[in-house]
C-alpha cells in the first residue's frame, strides 16, 4: 500500500472541492420542504424536542437516530432548511471520505473520479438533502469502508452500527465486512465494534418497550406480508437502468482492482441483490449500494488504464482523453437529470406553497389539522398547526399491516371537542382507508381542492361543520360589501354597484 504525496492530497481537495460546489448548487432547490416522508421525520424531531416519547405519543418505523438529530436542530432554534442543509452536505462529506480510502492505495485522480461517481450518480442526486435517511448514513458508510482500508476493525464495524440504529437497512454490507475483517485476522475486533447496534436496540428496547419492536421490526415483516407481488420491478427496473454504468464499472474491479476493491464491489452488490429481495422495497434502500459500487468502479476503471495505457505510448494523451470523454458522456444524463430535478423541486415546493396559503385563509378553529402524511407535516410546519393525535404518519400500509385500526382513529377523532382540518390526497393515503375517508366526508364539509400538478394528485380540504359555516359567511360578507361598494360611472356620477 502506497501512501499519498503532498501533491496528490493537494490535487484532490482541489477536485473534491470543485466536485462539491457543483453538487451542491444544483441540489439547492432541496432546501425547501419537500411533500413526501421528510416533513414526517422533521415533525416528529419538534414532538421529540417538546418531550413526546417516539413509539408511544407517536408512531416511527425507524430507529430514533434521524428523529433524534432533528430534535437537536429544534432545540437550537434551527429551522427545516437548517437541518436539510446540514443533511445535504453529508453527501459530499462521504465523497470525500471514498475519496480518501482510495488515494491511501492509488493515486489522486482515481480518488477523484470515485468521489465523482458516487456524488453525481442519479440516486445520490434523487436523495441528496431529502430528509429520509439515506444522507445522515452515507458519510458512515464511507468512513467504515475507509476505516477498513486502514485496517482499522473495530472502527468501521462501531460506525456501521450507528448507521444501522440510524435506518436498519443500512447493515446489508455487514457479511462482507465482516468477511473482510475475518481475512485480515480482525473478526474479533469488528464484532466488538458492531455490537454497538446490539446494545443501541437492547436500550431502545429498556426505554421505550415492546411498541419499540412492534414499529420497528415487526411493522416491516407484516409490510412484506401484505405485499401482493414477491418483487417490486418498479424500484429495481429504475436502479439498473439509471445506474448501468456504475454496475458495469464496478465489474471491472473483479478482474482490474485490488483486493480491497473487489471486496467493496462485492458488498455494493451485496446490498443490491438483498434490496432487490424485499417485497417492500423503497428505491433510496439502493443507496447503500452507491459508496462501495463507487469506490469498487473507481479502482476497477484505474486498473484498467494502469494495465492498457503503457501499451499505447504513442497514443497515450489521446487514449487518456477518449476514456475521460467517454465517462463523462456515460454520466451526462445523470448531470442533465440533476438539473431537471432542480426544476421539478421547484414546482413541488410552489405546490406545497399553494397548500399552505390555502389553509391558512381557512384555519380551523381547533387549531389542529390532519390527513396524508404526504402533505400534512409539511402543511403544520409552515402554518403553525398542530397535527391532531399526534398521528404524523398516516401512510395505508399502517392501517393495512394491522399496526393501527381504522376503527381506533375514527374513535379518537370524534371524541375531539373540535374537529381537525383535514387535508387528503385522491388516490393515496387515508384516502385509500375507506373507514377513514367515509368519517371525512359524512362528518366535515369540503371546502375547497386543489390540483397540484407536480405531485400528480388531487388536494381535497375539509373543515368542521361550524368552521365552514363561518368561511361561507365571512364570503357572503365580503360578496355583500363589494356589492355596496359606491362606484364612478363613466360620466363622473357615482353610484351603487
């Protein structure tokens, strides 16, 4: 193992931070709050913070961590966009770390491209800064790889621990790491750092009880159980066909690469095969795969040019430039689709803007709303709103696994002494509850839809019986004021209208 001069340290901050400027202003339409599951996990960090006790007050799939670190940021005062900043910028962190485990073996621009590869890869440009999860995990997952480079054991199994209690899925590369450490005589050493996850679930478990696994790990085995398909091509078909080229680069490692990269292309596809494996797959459960897939191509791509270029002396500038146009021509529709994304962001959050203004011109007198989880969170945060029963996540698959009853929540709702606001979205959520949706529509009153046209649904808005009463006369009382308005005729008289 070679160790890095001065000169290639200093070429690859310099790419790096080119690299990250880039990423970065064009992910910063991500700053807003997006409809979808992040207002969910930014909700539930303000209950955290005002001393509701996840699993009991309110429901969460997760481990606490992401929770946690949200609660930390309300604490201090911070805002959303503060906390999907600091989440934002955890790509690059990771990048960076790749970066690191390579250049300690090669030199600096295969270091460079790996850190390319990983942060401009379509998924990390779809996740990068939406608060689900996949951002706080990856500078861990890269720093555990780093850390086996190093040799370092007990450090790359104690920080894949942490990134498991922060999303569990986060540990699919955990046999081949720990195959790596058993081949290094290290086992031991990597065990005692992983147990780390073990303690972590054993003291959630002391604190918070049986509602802990209940949410946790039984919630996810009842989601595959209520799974009509055994695989979901959807999520699968969209990884292979935006990432082809990382695939195709990371196989050049098992012939090309070193033993460290072959073993962290094996865990990169690893995590592909066991993604791909559950039924109840969502698409940003690949991004495990991007730090090791990233690295595994960027030592395989490097041994390739090491092993074919030396041949070609007379020709070597031009084959050097032939293989860099032909990267980056693979990746052009990656840069091209993270370009598109800022545009799309921007007319999600003019959606959601349109929601929240809406609503806001038609507070409910409880002060409380509640719905879709899709729209809901966000809709509280912005407004000021509180989400009744503390029921943030509202997603079908709670109430279809059995994890909550429909006939429960529309007990707890109609023994509210006023009625919540109410926001659904056609063809999802609650909506897609008949229990729900029937107690919505015979107890509260729409008063107004909206289509919004970037998230492809309809927005319906209902109100108690008392509040849209009060909403239609106000209306009435305007309509009558305009109407006794004096107004200038075109002869200069005034008059009534």
């Amino acid at each position: 193992m070679s160790y890095p001069s001065r000169r290639d340290r200093l070429l690859l901050g310099l790419a790096w931070a080119v690299m990250a400027a880039a990423y970065l202003w064009m992910q910063r339409a991500a700053l807003s709050i997006l409809p979808g599951d992040e207002a969910i996990y930014l909700y539930d960090g303000r209950l955290l913070a005002a001393g509701f006790e996840p699993y009991r007050d309110f429901f969460l799939a997760h481990p606490p961590m992401r929770v946690l670190v949200a609660s930390l940021f309300s604490l201090a005062g911070s805002t959303p966009a503060v906390i999907k900043g600091f989440d934002l910028i955890m790509f690059p962190v990771a990048a960076g770390l790749l970066a690191l485990a390579v250049l300690h073996a090669r030199r600096w621009w295969w270091a460079a491209l790996a850190a390319f590869l990983f942060m401009f890869a379509t998924l990390s440009l779809d996740i990068g800064g939406v608060y689900m999860g996949p951002g706080l995990v990856m500078p861990l997952l890269a720093g555990s790889l780093l850390a086996a480079t190093r040799r370092r054991f007990a450090l790359a199994g104690l920080l894949l621990s942490i990134a498991g209690l922060q999303a569990t899925y986060a540990l699919m590369p955990l046999p081949v790491l720990a195959w790596w450490a058993f081949s290094q005589r290290r086992l031991g050493q990597f065990l005692a750092g992983t147990s780390a996850f073990v303690v972590g679930y054993l003291a959630c478990y002391a604190v918070f009880g049986m509602p802990f696994v209940d949410q946790v790990v039984l919630y996810h085995v009842a989601k595959v159980d209520a799974e009509t398909a055994a695989i979901r091509w959807g999520p699968i078909s969209y990884f292979i066909t935006t990432e082809a080229g990382l695939l195709a680069f990371s196989a050049a490692s098992i012939t090309q690469s070193t033993d460290w990269g072959r073993r962290a292309t094996i865990a990169g596809w690893l995590c592909v095969l066991v993604a791909a494996s559950y039924q109840a797959l969502f698409i940003h459960y690949f991004a495990i795969s991007l730090p090791f897939l990233a690295a595994g191509s960027a030592m395989g791509l490097g041994g390739l040019a090491q092993r074919f270029l030396p041949k070609l002396p007379a020709i070597r500038r031009l084959a050097i430039v032939l293989f860099c146009a032909a990267l980056m021509i693979t990746h052009l529709p990656h840069v091209l689709y993270g370009l598109d994304l800022h545009e799309q962001r921007i007319m999600q959050a003019r959606d959601a803007r349109t929601v929240v203004e809406a609503v806001s011109a038609h507070r409910p007198s409880s002060g409380m709303i509640w719905g879709d989880g899709s729209i809901v969170p966000l809709v509280a945060l912005q407004s000021g709103l509180e989400i009744a029963l503390n029921m943030v996540d509202t997603n079908e698959q709670r109430f279809s696994s059995g994890r909550t009853a429909p006939a429960d929540v529309v007990s707890e709702l109609s023994a509210l002494s006023k009625p919540p606001g109410v926001l659904l979205l056609e063809e999802h959520g609650v909506y897609m509850v008949p229990e729900l949706r029937k107690w919505v529509e015979t107890n509260l009153i729409e008063v107004f839809s909206i289509r919004l046209p970037a998230m492809g649904h309809v927005c319906r808005y209902y109100l108690g019986r008392d509040d849209a009463q009060a909403i239609r006369q106000q209306i009435e009382g305007r309509t009558t004021e305009l109407k006794n308005q004096p107004t200038r005729s075109p002869s200069g008289t005034t008059g009534s209208i």
